[in-house]
C-alpha cells in the first residue's frame, strides 16, 4: 500500500507545474529542444563537446578517446578539463559511470579519484522479494497474463535469486551523492536491449534507505539505469545518482539500502504491473572520509544588476511577458570550490518594491516541464577563448527563507587552477524571454492563457546581464 500511496503523490507532483520544477528528481528537457534553444544564441558558438553527452553515457571508452583526439589536434596539450568542459548535462555522479578502468588521462580527475576510494564502501547484506511473496502477487500474475506472458512460475526465474550484487563505488561531495553496483550473474544478456532472449529484465534503483546504528535515517531518491555497455558474461552494472538538497544526515560509516526493482520488460518496464520483484541490497560506505577529500572552500559575494529587460513569467497554463528595471536587483551568489567541480548558486538577495515574490521567482526560472527556455542563464569563458561554455543544466530549488536559489555545476577541478588562473574563467549571466509562440510574435502585453497540449514551436531572445571574472582559490 505504501508503494501505491508514493505513486499517487508523483503523480499529483507531476500535475502542479511549480512542484514539478522542484522536485529533487526533475527530468532534463529533451536536448532537441535545448539544441532549439542554443540556435537563438547567435553570438554563442557552442562547443564540441556539448553535443556529446548521451554519447558519453552510453559509451564512455569511445567518448574519451574521442576528446584525447580532439584535444591533442586543437592545442597539442592535455588538461584534466578537457573531456568535461563544456557538458551542459554535466553532474558528478557521471564520472563513475564511466568504469574505472575507462578512464584516461584526459578524463580522471585526481581529487574524484581520491574521493572515491576515500569513501571505501563495503556489501553487508542482500535479501530478495519475489513476485509470489509481495501482497499483490494476485493482482500482478492477473497483468502479466494480460499482458500475454506465463502466469510467475518459479522454475523460471530461480536464476534471479542468484544474482550476487556488489558495490563498486560511491562518489559523495555534500551535494552529489552517485553509486555503481555490479550486478554478478551468468544471466547478464537478459538486461540487454541488445541480447535478451524471451526474458528480458530492467533493473532500477526504487529508493535508497540510509541508517547509523540500525536507526533509519532518511530516503534518497535518484536517476537510475543499467549500463549496458559494462554488460558481459559475468554481469551487467546499475548505477544510481542525485542531487541532494541538503547532506546526508550522520557520521562515520553509515549503511545504505538500496531497493532495487526488477521490472519485466514483457509487461511494463516501469510501471508498477511490471514488477517481478526486489532485491534489498545494503552496503556502506564512510561519509566522513567522503567530505574530507571532497575539499570545498565556499565564497559569496553580490551581484547588482542594471538596465531593463523583458521577464517571461509562467504560472500553472498561463504565461505572458514583463517589462522590467533590474536596478535595484541584486544576487546574492555563492561558489562552492569542489573536488567534483565548482558549484555556482543565486538567488535574489534584493529586487525594487514593485517586484512580486513570483518574479523574483521567474527570473530564475530555466525552464518548464515541455522543455521552454526561460529566465537566468550561466555560460563561461576560459582564458581569451571565444567557446562560450554551458555548465551543468541548472537545479532551482525552495530554501528555508522562501527564496529560490539557482544552481548550475562547471566540471572544473582543483587540479585544473593554477592553469585556470593564467588563462582566466569569466561568467556571464543572461536573461532569456520568450520571443514566438508557435510563430506568433510575442510582445511586452502579449499573454497566453491556456497551452495546446502539443504543437510546440518556441524562440527566445537573450538579454545580457553582467560579466566577471570568478576568482579561484
């Protein structure tokens, strides 16, 4: 019952818009639409590797050899940012998706590295459920026939029992929290889009439960998926990772249980119908030795913004553009110097009496559910480079004063500083509005008070706001 009471409040998230955008978990626009996006940038040239992160992903040898290649030929000299520099779709947790073994010289990042054996986690305890000891066994049998599968026989899944899982490592830096465990099994092509047989299974982490002390501490939820490039005769590895919106809560080796659901993919890969069973996996690591190789070094400092500009604001189906005077808003800004990259944040520290909390709210807004680009932006230079560069796409989330705050990550490192210092990081800041709607021209008055449910077509106008240097540690 608790399942189906988790399932009915995301889908009540996913019908409030603003809910939707800050939810821990918000999925990515799809990157047709941000590609869109970035051809109304005209004077932004996009970088080679922006383009490149499903790529990356989904084969992450090709990937680095790809950027040993690309690099050598522009510059003839290998920087540790050089693989990472310029993924838009850039978090940490994408580094120890790449297997260790698979990383180069141009991707390994030494303090990712440090960090990740510093955590050193340990399995402690697997114990599997399945589909005939789950309280609605009758209901999912009932589905699978529906769904013209065998009624579970145990004969034929008894090899799920098997699977010996294993952690392989744990990234956590106080806001990233990342995980890979190895799935052991001879029925590894069974999690294979490529090789499955008449089985065919999707593994994904549901939740991952944390205690100290046997107490329970909290519940993390995250992006999840099976590599199916590490898949081989010996098993297949699932990784997990997230954004957290505060640190994990205790000290010490603390132990995590991850809920692994076992979908098959015969009858539903995701929803709940599909379900064959669970494997509660539980592993440790330790979060103190995790933080204290994680090195960040936090900074704040303002940001005054002045001239008018055009702010879009979107509330539930309506939306419509603002005519407005940026003096008197100031950003309050904090850098967080990461062995994982350099975390920016903003919010708006003060905004002219005629600012409502909901424009406040818009201007930090990247974008909605349909995958519309609006509000703040966060690109970089490096040295006189031209290559203008996207961070991390951004996190807007709900802080304990009321205030939004708007979080993008640069995938660059402290090894990388003493180099970064000669050549410079300078940030732009820029502010985007809607410019056509479905090739209606949007003006200052325009207003749009109910979206079709399909037939997109958006452009937006950018605006600058302000430029500077970042001072590294």
């Amino acid at each position: 019952m608790e399942y189906k009471d988790i399932l009915e409040q995301e889908r009540e998230l996913r019908d409030d818009p603003l809910a939707a955008l800050l939810r821990e978990n918000r999925p990515q626009p799809p990157r047709e639409s941000r590609a869109q996006v970035r051809q109304t940038l005209d004077r932004i040239e996009t970088p080679p590797f922006a383009r490149v992160g499903t790529f990356a992903r989904r084969a992450p040898w090709g990937f680095a050899a790809a950027c040993i290649a690309l690099v050598l030929l522009l510059s003839g000299t290998v920087y540790a940012i050089s693989s990472w520099v310029g993924r838009e779709d850039y978090h940490p947790g994408d580094y120890i998706t790449t297997p260790a073994d698979q990383r180069t010289v141009a991707s390994a990042v030494p303090e990712i590295e440090q960090m990740v054996r510093d955590a050193a986690p340990q399995s402690e305890s697997c114990r599997f459920v399945m589909l005939p000891e789950m309280s609605d066994a009758d209901s999912l049998n009932w589905w699978r026939v529906k769904m013209g599968q065998k009624a579970y026989d145990e004969a034929d899944w008894a090899w799920v029992r098997e699977i010996r899982p294993e952690i392989q490592e744990v990234l956590y830096d106080g806001t990233a929290f990342a995980y890979t465990v190895r799935l052991h099994t001879d029925h590894a092509a069974v999690f294979s889009r490529e090789s499955h047989g008449d089985q065919y299974l999707e593994a994904l982490v549901e939740q991952t439960l944390y205690t100290n002390s046997g107490r329970k501490i909290g519940t993390v939820t995250g992006e999840t998926g099976l590599l199916e490039e590490t898949c081989d005769g010996q098993g297949i590895t699932l990784y997990n990772k997230t954004s957290l919106s505060e640190p994990l809560q205790g000290s010490g080796r603390v132990s995590f249980t991850a809920e692994i659901a076992l979908q098959d993919v015969n009858v539903d890969s995701m929803a709940h119908v599909g379900q064959l069973g669970t494997v509660y996996y539980t592993f440790s690591f330790d979060l103190d030795e995790a933080l204290k190789a994680a090195n960040a070094d936090t900074r704040t400092a303002e940001r005054r913004l002045t001239g008018r500009a055009v702010l879009t604001q979107e509330e539930g189906k309506r939306m419509w553009n603002t005519p407005v005077d940026l003096d008197g808003v100031v950003l309050e800004e904090g850098a967080s110097f990461r062995s994982t990259g350099i975390y920016l944040s903003y919010r708006v520290k003060e905004a002219p009496a005629d600012w409502t909390a909901w424009m406040k709210r818009c201007l930090l807004s990247p974008s909605n559910e349909r995958g519309k680009f609006e509000g703040l932006s966060v690109s970089y230079t490096l040295g006189g480079d031209e290559t203008v560069y996207e961070p991390s796409f951004p996190e807007v989330s709900l802080q304990d004063d009321g205030t939004f705050a708007y979080t993008v990550i640069l995938p660059l490192f402290p090894s990388d500083y003493e180099s970064l210092k000669q050549r410079g990081v300078t940030i732009r800041l820029t502010l985007h509005a809607v410019d056509t709607f479905n090739d209606a021209p949007v003006g200052d008055t325009w207003s749009l008070t109910d979206f079709p449910e399909d037939g997109w077509d958006i452009t937006t106008s950018y605006q600058p706001l302000l430029s500077f240097p970042l001072e590294l540690p």
